[in-house]
C-alpha cells in the first residue's frame, strides 16, 4: 500500500516536472527565424521604430507587461514575452530606444556608445540563437580580425604590448608564447575559464529554483560537491593569480576587462568569463549597434506591442495590497497612468527601488535588504572624436586598445580613485580605444571619408557632482574645461598609438558620468549599473539577488540581475523573462540549439556526400 502511494506520488512529481519543464509552450521556435532583409539606411524609416515618441493614444490597449528602459535587458525580456503571447510596452525616458546598444550621429560621425564589441555570437551559439529568436534573424555580425585586443603596459621606452587572439586553441597557444616561462600558470587560468564557462548555468538555475531549495544546497555543501563553479564565483581575482604566476604583467591580462573594480575587489568567475567570451571570435553587428534596438522593437510590434520614447517613468503603482499594477509617465507638468498587470524594470535596482516606487514602500525592511546587497557602480567618462579620412589613410584598425601605465591595477586603481577632484585628470592610469568605423564594413556606406573613435576611461562621480543639477549641454565653461582636461590626455595618449589622427580632428565630444545619467538614465553615471564586486557573487548573494523583488508583479532585469556587458544584459533579460512565464525558457533554447546542430550536421553529410559523387 505504502508502495502503491510512493510510485504515485513520484509519478505526479515526475509529471509535475515534466509539464513545467517541457509542457509549456514555447515562444521560440525554428520557424520564427528568416533570412536577413536588406539593410535599412533611410533614417526617417528608422527613427520610426527606435525614436517613436509617447503618447497616451499611442498606448496599446490590454496590456500584459510594462517594461521600463529600453537596454538590452529591457528589450530581451519585453520580446521574449512577447513571443510567448504577452502584449508589452516599453517606456524609453531618452528620445531614442537601446540603452547602451544605441548609436548617436553628430556631424556626419556615428559613435556607439555602449557596444563596442561582442564575442560567443558564432553559428548555433547559445547567445546567436537567443539574438536570432528575439530578432526574428535579422541581426547580422562581422566577425573582427583574430587578433581583436591589444594590451599596452608601460608608457615611453618601457611600454610592452601583448595581443589576444581568438581561436579554440589559438587563443591560449598564443598568450604561451608571449609568456613561455608561465605556460602552467596559463594552462590552469584556461582551465579555470572552461569551468566558468560550462558552468555558469549552475548559478543562473539557482535564481530559477525556489530560494530556499537554492540556500539548502548551498549550506549542506552539495552545490559544491557537484561543481566547483559555487567557489569560483566567490574566489578574489587578485588572491587567485597571484598564486598562479608571480609576472605582473600576465596578472594583467589575466584582468584587463576593467570594468570599475580593481582585481582584489572583483571575482575571478567574471574576470575569467570576459575572457572566455571572445574565445571563439569577437564580432560587431553589421550596420552598427543600434540595428539590435532596430530589429528587436519589430518582434515586440509584430507581437501587438510597441516602444516608446520619451517616456520617462516617475513612479511605479502600487496597489494597497503592494502589487504592482502600472507605471506614471511624465509628460510635462502632467503624468498619465499606464496600467499593466506585471512591471519589469530594466532601469538598475537603485533607480527601481529608491525613486520609482511610493515613499512608503521604498522604507520597508525587505526593499532595503535588497538594496544593501548591492553597490553603486563606477562612472566612466568617453571621448567621442571623429576624423576625416579612411581607416587605411591614418592606420585606423579594427583591434581594440587597453592601455596601463603601471602592472599593479590593484595599486593604480586605488590610487586614482583617492585622488582629488584637480588632481585626477592628469593621473589617468588606463583607458580604453576603439574605432567602430573599422568594425563595421557598412560603415563606409552610411559615412563615407570618415572615421569614429571611442575612447573610454573610469571616474568617480564625485569629481562632476557639483554640476549635478545642471542641465545638458548646458553645464558651464568650468565644467567644459574640466571634462576637457580629461579628454586631452586620452587624445593624446590614443594619438601614441595613431600618430596620424591627432590633425586630422574635426570633431570631439566627451561624455562624462553626468552625461550617462541623462541619456541612460544610470544611477550615479554608471556604466554597469550596481557595482560588479566580489560580495555580490558570492553564491548566496546571487541566489537572493533575483529577478522577482518583494513587491508582488514587479521584476528586475538587465545588468543588475547577473553580469555586466551586453550578454550579461541579454542573459538578465532572459532570467527575467524565465520568472514573469514561470517558465525557463533557456530550455527552449537548448532545444533548438539541438535542432540546429542536427540540421548543420545533415547538411555537412550531404555536401561531403555530393563531393564523393
């Protein structure tokens, strides 16, 4: 009898299982994806679909989901929601849709200002498949030169430069015979990257199971019996590879990712992961970054929903039972209520819980619980400039620059970050050079003659605060010259490793943590939005940070979920995506992965079948 009850009831719990799994349907699927369509140059069409303004009668009626920020987490959730049968809205504060994947065109010149390059995109890879769902296939990416970043250590007669190629195998060969007296400490390092990369899941699942089945199994230590992933994530960067190689240099690039943390404050999982990311080849999106907002806005509206801009959300509604049922948008001195019955902010966890909810909610216990687990992100400041002339008339090339004036990032990091406000811009000790004229080839169509440069650095936000309630473009000749002073020893600096561009300069624009804050709307001017710190992916601090919040019908997304950068964004957006549906739909993307594999794989026996006839 007993028997018969347990075989029951594992029956149901296996069916139960089965069905939550695999029983639901699936927005994703083979057939949603079609060829490329061509290219679309005319701006007035495409600033119909990223540069749409709000309007009340804009607003489509029945709504099922709001998503606030339009950042690559935002639209990634708003679209996969809505291939899953969701009307969704998304509400943009700035005049145009993308976050960080949007482009802006000053004087003939397009600039990216978040996205500068993109790896794990290659055929049938994880990412490249979500892409292609929530673009319906129409993103297309150039693949960059194998030697895609250089790091540049020293300055003057002491400077030394070490490239990374991609490649399986090329990739670490190569760093081996730049440093052929640590090949072991290199060896166990790409070791360490395999892991990350094929484990990382472990740490996405434990936001997708309940939290105190995750909690259990990381306090009875079967989490770390069953991978080394748990400890990974929790392990300091610096402690790390100071007991692989005692060569400053090669702990260098085994951090060179900067991304506001020194190694000691950072996790080795992250730092190892961003290395890992670009293994399989680096890439850029044809016809620039904002062809992702572009494509991914015309899945939401074939679904029956929309994105719209300039439509800053100033707070999120709570009914008297704290459930979220809708949103204000400002539109002047009047606000107008949009109502849904689920809201995702895809606009950080400060500006979620600390401005956009009622007073009386952002002061309980649990929302502060939330927020104290995180911290507030670095600032960064960037220097847009713009030439005339080709990439091959002033040596422009498609390889990215890290520049580091000493190998101790731990100690020149701190240091910078103590300085004083006069102080700083004369003691920059990295930065970072790109030139997306060069990556993308249809660059030479849309501006011919001329050629882009990113230059980018961190800041503390403290040094431009006193110009906080300013406006743009607006701020004064002090701040102007401040900004400048900054953006002078990055030209220069860019103009050791370009001598030629330095006069052929028509045009320069410089973004500081200010500028971040009005255009994307970042906490601080952030640029990953919460700080990417070691606490925070300890595995107990990612289990509790999750994509639900404690207010019921409100979801975070984006870059605060999980990780930084434009996949970390995506996965975010996904996870989120996963939680509203109450459904993984990683597994949708698993199994289609499958498909896929099969598919190329009959396609290669018939082509080495036809070479045998």
């Amino acid at each position: 009898m007993w028997l018969l009850i347990a075989l029951l009831w594992l029956a149901v719990w296996a069916a139960g299982t089965y069905w939550y799994l695999f029983g639901k349907p699936s927005g994703f699927s083979l057939e949603s994806v079609r060829p490329p369509g061509p290219r679309e140059f005319d701006q007035k069409k495409r600033d119909k679909i990223i540069k749409q303004g709000f309007s009340a009668n804009k607003v489509p009626e029945n709504l099922d989901v709001i998503v606030i920020g339009s950042g690559i987490g935002g639209l990634t959730a708003a679209a996969t929601l809505a291939k899953a049968g969701k009307k969704v809205l998304v509400l943009e504060q700035h005049d145009q849709a993308g976050g960080c994947c949007h482009t802006y065109i000053e004087k003939g010149f397009e600039f990216d200002v978040g996205l500068h390059y993109i790896g794990q995109v290659h055929e049938n890879s994880l990412l490249r498949i979500a892409f292609d769902q929530i673009s319906e296939g129409q993103l297309e990416f150039q693949e960059l030169n194998p030697h895609f970043d250089t790091i540049v250590i020293g300055q003057g007669g002491d400077k030394r430069e070490y490239t990374i190629v991609s490649g399986k195998t090329e990739m670490k060969s190569h760093l081996m015979k730049q440093f052929p007296d640590d090949t072991e400490a290199i060896e166990t390092f790409f070791k360490i990257m395999k892991v990350s990369a094929k484990k990382t899941h472990y740490l996405a699942t434990l936001k997708l199971i309940p939290q105190w089945l995750s909690l259990f199994l990381l306090k009875s230590g079967i989490a770390n019996l069953v991978s080394p992933v748990f400890r990974l994530s929790g392990t300091c960067a610096t402690d790390f590879v100071n007991n692989l190689t005692k060569n400053k240099d090669l702990q260098v690039l085994f951090s060179y990712f900067f991304y506001g943390v020194p190694p000691k404050d950072s996790s080795l999982l992250i730092n190892a992961l961003l290395f890992h990311h670009y293994k399989r080849g680096a890439y850029y999106p044809k016809g620039g970054a904002s062809e992702i907002a572009f494509h991914i806005i015309r899945t939401i509206q074939n679904h029956g929903g929309d994105c719209l801009v300039r439509a800053p959300v100033s707070q999120i509604l709570v009914d008297d039972k704290g459930a979220a049922y809708g949103v204000k948008v400002r539109r002047g001195p009047e606000e107008v209520e949009v109502r849904a019955p689920v809201v995702v902010s895809n606009c950080g966890v400060f500006t979620t819980f600390e401005k956009l909810l009622p007073p009386e909610i952002q002061v309980k216990q649990e929302i502060q619980d939330r927020l104290n687990m995180m911290k507030h992100g670095r600032g960064s400041l960037l220097v847009f400039s713009g030439f005339d002339g080709t990439e091959e008339e002033l040596g422009l090339v498609s390889t990215n620059f890290w520049l580091y004036k000493d190998n101790d990032m731990d100690k020149s990091m701190d240091a910078f970050f103590a300085m004083s406000k006069d102080e700083a811009p004369d003691n920059i000790p990295m930065m970072f050079v790109t030139v997306p004229s060069a990556k993308d080839p249809e660059a030479k169509l849309r501006h011919p003659g001329k050629s882009c440069m990113t230059i980018l650095t961190m800041v503390k936000y403290e040094w431009f605060e006193e110009w906080k309630d300013t406006t743009v473009r607006k701020r004064g000749d002090e701040y102007h010259d401040y900004k400048m002073r900054f953006a002078k020893n990055l030209f220069d600096w860019a103009c050791t490793l370009f001598p030629k561009i330095k006069d052929k300069l028509v045009f320069q624009d410089v973004a500081t943590p200010l500028t971040n804050t009005h255009y994307l709307g970042s906490q601080r001017g952030a640029m990953y939005s919460a700080e990417h710190n070691l606490e925070r992916f300890y595995a107990e601090a990612v289990v509790k940070n999750r994509c639900n919040t404690p207010v019921k019908n409100l979801y975070i997304s984006g870059q605060d979920v999980f990780s930084c950068g434009i996949a970390g964004a995506l996965h975010g957006g996904l996870l989120c995506a996963s939680t509203v549906l109450d459904h993984i739909v990683y597994i949708d993307l698993l199994l289609l992965k499958k498909k896929l594999k099969r598919r190329k794989a009959k396609e290669l026996a018939q082509l080495a079948q036809k070479k045998l006839q």
